[in-house]
C-alpha cells in the first residue's frame, strides 16, 4: 500500500494532465487506468486515431478531386487499408508513449487495473488499497447504447464509435445514425474511401446545437461530397443477415416506415458517463439523472475529499474542455486558484472543410434580447483559400451592437479548427470587434478572414 498526495482515477485527457499539474505543484501523485496504454478515450480510440483516418482520407480525397487541377498527374492513389490501420496504430502508439514519458518524467506512478473507492482518502485496484488525501474521478465516458440496435464491434457489422476505427474492410454501404461530429466525422472518412454513407438523425438538422447558417452550409457541402442524409428520422431498430445490417426507422413528419440494408452500421447516438464500478452510490456521490457526476464550485463532488472532471461530469464533451478542467482542479488541490470560463470553449469538427465556433450562435445570441452586429465573410473573397481550392465556407463574428464585445464566431472553411482559437483569444481578453479589424494580419492566410469578418461587423470587409 502507498500514501498519495493525490490519486487521479482515469487517465484521458483530463486525468494525466490533472496528474501531470499536480506532479508540477509538488504533490505525490499516482493515476490509475483499467488500459493497457495511457491517453483514455481521446488517445486509444477517439480524438487520434479518428484524426489520422480524417488525415489520410483528406489527402485521398484531394488527390482524386484536386491534384489533376493544380497539374499533378500520375497514377491513381490507391488505398492498402492495412497499411492505413498501421499508421493510425502507429500515431495512437506515438501518443500514448509521449504520456507514459511524461509520467516518468513528472515522477507520477501509473497503477494499471479498475478502481473503486471504498472510501474518502482510499482507492482500491484489485486487492491492493491505497491511500490518499485527494480524489480526482476523471473516468471518461463510453458510447450510448441505442435500444434495439445491438452493437457487435467484433462483427464489423454493428459498431460503434471504436469498432468503427478498425472494420476489417472498407464496406460498400454504411449507415451511421446520428448526425453529430463523431457520426460524421467517421462517416466523412469512408464516403471519402468510396463508401455510400447514409445518415440517419432523429432531428431535423444535422450538428445540433451548431449555429442555423452552418448547419445548413455544412449539410450541402457534405451533400456534395456524396453523404446522404434523413433527417426527422426516428430509428426502431436494426437487424443483422448474412453479413449486413437492416436498419428500421420511421418518419417523423407522416409516421412511415422505412428500411435501409447496409454492410455496416455506426451508432454514434452520443456518449454517456463511465461511472460503474467506483462505488459512487455507498460513497455517496451524487450523480445527476443520466449518471454525471454532480459537482460545485472548484469540481468538488458531494463527499469532501473527491472531485471530479472530463467527460463523467456535465458539460460538452470535449478533450480541451477536461484537460482545462484537469489543470484547474490540480491547481485548486494545490491549493492556488483554478480557473475555467465554459464561455469559451471552442468546438471543432475535423471533416473537410472544417466547422469550428466558439461563444454564442446567432440564434442563442438574439434570444438573448441583445442588439447584435454580425460580420460575414465568405472564403470566396479569401485569396489564400481560392489558391488552396478550398473555398466553400464562411466566417461570422457576432459582436453586441452596443458594447462591440465579440460575442461568438463560426467558422467553415480550411484550417477553422486553428483559426478559432484568434476569437478564443480575444474573447478572453473581451476584445471587440473592431480589436480584430484594427490587428494586421499576415497575408495571404485564412485568417484573415476573421479580420475581414471582423471588419464586416463595422465599416465593411474590404474584399467582397
Ligand atoms: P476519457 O478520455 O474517456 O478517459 C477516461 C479513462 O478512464 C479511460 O481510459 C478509462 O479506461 C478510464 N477508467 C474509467 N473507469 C475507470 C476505473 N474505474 N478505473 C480505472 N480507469 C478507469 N474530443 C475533442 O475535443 N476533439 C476531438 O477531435 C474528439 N474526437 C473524438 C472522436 C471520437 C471517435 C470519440 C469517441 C471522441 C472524441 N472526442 C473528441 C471526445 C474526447 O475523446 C473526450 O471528450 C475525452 O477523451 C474526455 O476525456 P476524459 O479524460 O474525461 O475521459
């Protein structure tokens, strides 16, 4: 048995930097995780291996749509599906072993195995209990079952949002219910391997939450890139038949009833909190109906002594979100002052183009009852963008029309995930849009599309 300063449960994103700042801060620190390899969720199978697969099949892509344009010519690329499997395991191997050389050199013992907590100040892996003065539950989250629609990712026919990373083949057809970023992030990856995807959502738009005018941009584009969609669709369930998959689902808006057979279907319906097993309810650890785990100020859960961030408590979803929270609570621990603003927290999905936003949609901005300024420009008026054949897509910055503060932004376009992060900046600054406009940006970059945005919300934008 050892005696800790702090016992992080879970080594995702939020975990290992949670044990990585509070090894920073002085404290003795141990995190443990039921893997084989550090980096949760994000590194093994989300985030990483997703982004490798988006990465390949983006420059697959440009070389069946764009290379003959820009006079490259030759063979057609073709795709070795083994060979891209490698090279997405060799990018997640990468990852993991850069956390577990970050561990040793921060002095954090990894203990490997499922925690439990019998009790406030104690951790228990298998048979051996240890000891310490703080908890931090940073346990993750796991794919939300969809009733009557049984994931087998051993089959390759009925998978989730794992299974669907290593399908022993690339299959014809596939279904993915679910039209949020996983959903068409992966299914983005196989329409561009030559698969027909179909999307099935229950609601009328893809990307829900996502501000009105990209949500719609975004679908054409897709559309455009071949994905199918059905919206309004509520799915009933899905059977499997010599190798495929009949997905059931009905029409909201006159109740018929309709079916797709496909070689493979995704479920990417969302993800639920991985809280089984710790012990939360004889510990008394209040969780919230769909099984988050509660928390107040500085992410202290209802026992003194345990805490917890990432995925397992409320809030979006989002690596960025638990690392910031994982540093925060370290901090606070440490006793020092951890900080998040959940009011800028960006989003991105990694599909071609790009959709990236920050802050309020235009929608959420206007039910707010303020007075708005919004500056539009379309990748169109972007010298940049049209030399890279990438200009489909806008930037909007929303700005309060009497304070000029920078409200929110929405990006689609090439390279949005990285521009988004100039509005994060200025947000947490509480910039105006005019700052923006009134900052030289380099030329000839994307970027400066948020300076023309920027510039849209006063004056006007110079080149459109
Ligand atoms: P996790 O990363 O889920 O880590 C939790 C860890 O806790 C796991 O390793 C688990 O094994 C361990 N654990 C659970 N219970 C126990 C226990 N009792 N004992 C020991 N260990 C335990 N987010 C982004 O921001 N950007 C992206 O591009 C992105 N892409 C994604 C793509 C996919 C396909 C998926 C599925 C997710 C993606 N996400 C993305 C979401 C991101 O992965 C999560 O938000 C992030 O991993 C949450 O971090 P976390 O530390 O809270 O938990």
């Amino acid at each position: 048995m050892s005696t800790y300063d702090l016992i992080v449960i879970g080594a995702g994103p939020g975990g290992y930097v949670c044990a990585i700042r509070a090894a920073q801060l002085g404290l003795k620190v141990a995190c443990v995780d039921g893997r084989d390899t550090l980096g949760g969720t994000c590194l093994n199978v989300g985030c990483i291996p997703s982004k490798a697969l988006l990465h390949a099949t983006h420059l697959l892509h440009e070389s069946s749509h764009n290379f003959d344009r820009m006079g490259l010519t030759g063979g057609r690329v073709k795709v070795d599906w083994t060979k891209m499997q490698g090279y997405k395991a060799e990018t997640v191997a990468g990852n993991t072993k850069g956390i577990e050389f970050l561990f040793k050199k921060n002095k954090i013992d990894w203990l490997k195995g499922w925690a439990s907590i019998p009790e406030a100040g104690k951790v228990k892996i298998g048979d051996e209990v240890h000891e310490t003065r703080h908890i931090v539950i940073a346990t993750g989250s796991v794919p939300a079952p969809l009733k009557g629609v049984e994931v087998d990712n051993g089959s390759g026919v009925i998978v989730d949002s794992t299974g669907v990373l290593t399908l022993p083949k690339i299959p014809k057809t596939m279904v993915v219910i679910g039209a949020g970023v996983i959903g068409l992030e992966l299914g983005s990856v196989y329409a561009r391997l030559g698969t027909e995807v179909t999307v099935v959502e229950y609601l009328d738009t893809i990307t829900p939450g996502m501000d009105g005018e990209v949500q719609k941009q975004f679908q054409k584009i897709l559309s455009k890139q071949g994905l199918k969609f059905v919206l309004g669709a509520a799915v009933k369930g899905a059977s499997v038949s010599r190798g495929k998959a009949t997905v059931t689902h009905t029409l909201k808006k006159d109740d018929s009833e309709h079916q797709i057979t496909a070689d493979c279907v995704l479920v990417a319906t969302g993800r639920l909190p991985t809280v089984e097993g710790l012990g939360l309810k004889e510990l008394g650890v209040e969780t919230t109906e769909r099984g988050f785990v509660k928390i107040g100020k500085d992410w202290s859960t209802s026992v003194p002594g345990i805490h917890a961030i990432g995925d397992c408590v409320p809030g979006p979803m989002l690596a960025h979100k638990a690392e910031d929270e994982g540093m925060a609570v370290a901090e606070v621990i440490a006793g020092k002052h951890g900080h998040v603003n959940y009011d800028v927290i960006p989003s991105v999905i990694y599909t071609t183009p790009e959709v990236a936003s920050v802050g309020l949609t235009e929608e959420a901005a206007k039910e707010s009852g303020r007075k708005l300024r919004i500056g539009k420009f379309p990748f169109m008026g972007n010298a940049r963008a049209k030399a890279m054949l990438q200009a489909d897509g806008f930037v909007k910055l929303i700005a309060d029309a009497e304070t000029d503060r920078i409200l929110g932004c929405h990006i689609i376009g090439p390279n949005a995930g990285d521009m988004i992060h100039e509005v994060c900046v200025a947000m947490e600054f509480g910039a105006s849009a005019e700052d923006v406009a009134l900052t030289c940006h380099a030329h000839p970059t994307t970027s400066e599309a948020v300076r023309e945005a920027a510039l849209a919300c006063g004056d006007g934008a110079i080149h459109v």
